[in-house]
C-alpha cells in the first residue's frame, strides 16, 4: 500500500514546506489595522513557550518563534480546526522557513507579559449619554476573551469604595496587580506623584 504523501503549506513566498517539515516559527497573515507584537505573543502564548515575535510595519503580516517545533505545531494543528482570530478578525498561519526570527538592531524588546494587568481603567469624558455596565461589556467583548466584572464610579465619587473594588478583582486575578491597581486609581486623582510611587513599589 503506498503512504500517503504530506500535503504542502505555503509560507511568506517562500518554497512551500510540508508538515514534516514544519519550524518553530509560525508566519501570521491578513493581521488586523491595528495589531500589535502583544497581540501576536497573547494568541500563541496558550500553546508554549514564545520566544520572540516580530510585526512587519505597515503590511499585514507577523512571525511567532517558539521555543520548539512541537509548540509551534501545536498551534498550527489547533487552528486547523477552528478559524483563528486576533482582535476579532481572522488571520491566517502558516508554518514559515525560517527557524529564528531576527529583528532591527533598534527594535523594542519583546513585551513582559508577566507585568501585563488583567485589570483595565478606563476613563470616559464628555458624555452625551449614559454609560451603563452592558455598554463597556458589548464594546470589551468584541477583543476577545471573557469580562469578568465591570466596575463604573465618578471621579469626584467614593475613590476609596472604587479602589477597594479595584483591588480585590485584581487580587483575585493576580495578587501582584494590586499596587497596579491602586495606581491607577491615583492617576484617576491626579495624584501623579503618589501614583507614580505606587507603580515603582508595584514594580
């Protein structure tokens, strides 16, 4: 019985690979207007180690390099099963040739998503009408991922109701993004200074 054949994959215009010949180097197409590097290090996260990734300005086209092949084929494979997405639009992967991405000598770092706060503040000025919990959780939604819990106050509110609010969600997600927390509510004060004492300790 003759065995069946891998199929190729086209990459960035390259010579197509097959399967078994897959990298650790994911090649990611048709990315939203605006995507981000943390964008593309939040969609391959899930499936291991990211270990560099790289946003081609201006075209519509990144990489993904994980830490091994297998990481990499995990999600190829995943996405064969299901359309993947990045802010809501669909993008296409592919397994690319290359097996290290390289980078502009003055290119940012890769982002630390470790430091990444699971907890948003969002300001809202000049309202012409009422800004109610179901609004934010209809525009937030559209990104991806689930909301958890959506606390509105007044600036000139109770802050100290809001930032103890503030603080137990964050503790409840990540204990270290408590101090995180508390800053923002002081920029929302315009206590620059006791705001930026607090990110420094929370750092």
């Amino acid at each position: 019985m003759a065995q069946a054949q891998a199929q190729p994959t086209t990459t960035n215009g390259a010579e197509p690979v097959t399967i078994d010949d897959a990298t650790n180097v994911l090649f990611v197409r048709q990315l939203p207007q605006f995507c981000t590097e943390l964008d593309l290090q939040l969609f391959a996260q899930p499936f291991g180690n990211v270990v560099n990734v790289l946003k081609v300005p201006i075209r519509d086209l990144g990489f993904i390099e994980f830490d091994s092949v297998q990481s990499a084929a995990s999600c190829y494979h995943y996405y064969q099963g299901q359309p993947p997405t990045i802010r809501g639009q669909m993008v296409d992967i592919k397994f690319s040739t290359r097996s290290h991405i390289t980078k502009p000598a003055n290119a940012a770092p890769m982002p630390d998503i470790s430091r990444t706060s699971p907890v948003l503040l969002v300001t809202i000025t000049m309202c012409n009408h009422p800004v109610e919990c179901d609004t934010l959780y209809h525009i937030f939604t559209q990104y991806g991922g689930t909301v958890l819990r959506i606390i509105i106050f007044e600036k000139s509110g109770d802050i100290k109701i809001a930032e103890k609010e503030l603080g137990t969600l964050a503790r409840r997600l990540y204990s270290s993004d408590v101090g995180v927390a508390h800053a923002a509510v002081l920029y929302a004060l315009d206590d620059t200074a006791a705001a930026e004492d607090a990110w420094q300790a929370a750092c």
